[in-house]
C-alpha cells in the first residue's frame, strides 16, 4: 500500500451524527446496568446514617462472613495460580497426548452451571453421596462445612488464571526457552528470568479475576454451605438471608463491601492495563537514550 492509500484507509470512519449516537448509547447502557445499580447499593445502605451502617458491618455474622470469604480466597487463589501456571506451561511448551482434553477441561466450569457443580459435590462427598459414609465414620466433614466451600470455589475459579496465561505463552514461543536451556540454563532459571517477565501482566489479571470470583460466588457455595449463620455463611450469601429477613440496611450495607470489591478490581485491572500498555514504549525509551 502507499501512503496516500494507508491515509485513506484511517480516514474511513463513521459520520459524527453515527459517532455521538454511538457513544451516547454505550453512555446509556454503562449507566442503566452499572452505574446505576452500584449508586442504588450505597444509596440504601446509608440510607439511615452512617451508625446503622457500620453497626451493620460490625455484626458478628457479617464479620464472620468476611473472614470465611477471606480464609476461602487464600486458599482457593493460591491454589490455582500454582495450577494455571502448571496447566499453562505444559499446554504451551509440550505436546503430549491427552492435551485437547486437557484445554477442554480447563474450561468445564465456564459451561457447567455453579449450582450443578455445588451439587455434585454433594452427591460424591454429603451423608447420601458416594463417600459420605466413609467421612461420616471417619468424622470428616465437608459439605456443610468450610472444606466444602473451599472445593467448590476452587472448581468454579480454576479456570481464570490459566486461561489468561495460554493465550500470552502460546504468543511467546518456545525459542527463548529453549536457547536458555542451550545456554546451560536450568529449569527454574529459564522459568524465573525468561518466561515469568513475559507474563507477568497476564499473571495478575489472571489473579485478581480469580480472587473476585472467588469472594463473590454464589450458586456453588450456596449449594454446599446449607447456610448455617456465623460458620458457613460468606458474604453473598449473608446478603441473600439479610435481604430475604427484610433487613434491608444491613443487606445493602453489606452488599456495598462486595461493591467496593468489584471498584477495587477494576481499578487495580485498568492500572495493570495501563502500565503493560507503557513498558514498550519505556523501553523503547531507554533503548534510544545513549
């Protein structure tokens, strides 16, 4: 192409009637389904003050609530950014057999519904399930209790750290680690200084969409938890009984932590964005600069 053909080709935009309309619809949608909604959650949950609204938080149940979201988040984010990147590295530097089944299992919780996969768990581990009669002799406890909980956030955000890692070491290649292990570089040598600084963005994005999804789930959790106040309660479902005993202060007062959650995601995402989006620019910088 020549230039005068590349300039036409960047002057082949919408008219700017077509531009604004698109723009005021796009405005008109973020406002109805998200800007709106997050305004109602603060709206109500102060509604009588700032004293019904902490008083709200500082419930026994509520704090109770936060910590069991908190310890499920620690175990169940570690978890599977061990396996995302495990996952990751064996579906993009080695063919084996076995490794469509593999990606494709990946995805199995984005197409199973979070409550069949709470239920499952309680037909393998609950008292009429497969091995509730061994758990049950042995005193072990899972569904209705944390374990469970813990197994089913797992399942339903297992998925998130390896499938934004797959698409960012696919892109990579294999030829850099590979010229490190011709070099005499070891395995955690070619992992720590080749292949980590490649992914590293993706590797937190992965991270903090785990760790949403793993504060804010619902149907699995609430399949498995059987609801009991103070032990088995996270925050979502806290929310659910609140609102469903017509509390509704407390409700959306607790409601507006899950809110300030998804901010602080979609901050800290868009700050990710933001800087991988300015590391090639510094350094192409750096490299100009004598």
């Amino acid at each position: 192409m020549t230039d005068n053909q590349y300039r036409k080709c960047g002057d082949l935009t919408e008219p700017v009637p077509v531009q604004w309309l698109l723009a005021i619809l796009a405005i008109l949608f973020l406002g109805l389904f998200l800007f709106l909604p997050l305004a109602a959650v603060f709206t109500q949950a102060l509604a009588k003050g700032f004293g019904p609204y902490f008083d709200a938080l500082r419930n026994p149940d509520a704090l109770a609530a936060v910590r069991l979201t908190l310890i499920t988040a620690a175990i169940s984010v570690p978890l599977n950014l061990v396996f995302g990147l495990a996952a990751a590295w064996a579906i993009t530097k080695f063919d084996f057999r076995g490794k469509n089944l593999l990606v494709t299992m990946i995805d199995l919780p984005f197409s199973v519904s979070p409550v069949i996969s709470g239920l499952i768990f309680v037909l393998i581990f609950g008292l009429q399930g497969w091995m509730g009669t061994w758990l049950d002799v042995h005193n072990f406890k899972i569904v209705f209790a944390v374990p469970g909980i813990v197994l089913a956030t797992i399942f339903v955000t297992f998925p998130f750290v390896a499938r934004e890692l797959i698409p960012l070491m696919e892109a990579q290649g294999r030829e850099e680690e590979e010229a490190a292990l011709v070099l005499g570089a070891s395995g955690l040598q070619t992992f720590f200084r080749v292949t980590l600084p490649g992914i590293r963005e993706g590797l937190i994005y992965g991270v903090i969409l785990c760790n949403a999804r793993a504060m804010g789930e619902f149907g699995a959790v609430s399949v498995v938890s059987g609801h009991i106040r103070g032990v088995t309660n996270t925050l979502p479902l806290h929310v659910e009984i609140l609102y469903n005993e017509y509390d509704f202060t407390a409700a959306f007062a607790v409601a507006s932590l899950l809110a300030m959650l998804a901010l602080a995601t979609l901050a800290i995402k868009s700050l990710t964005e933001w800087k991988s989006a300015r590391t090639p620019s510094r350094e192409l910088e750096e490299a100009l600069v004598p």
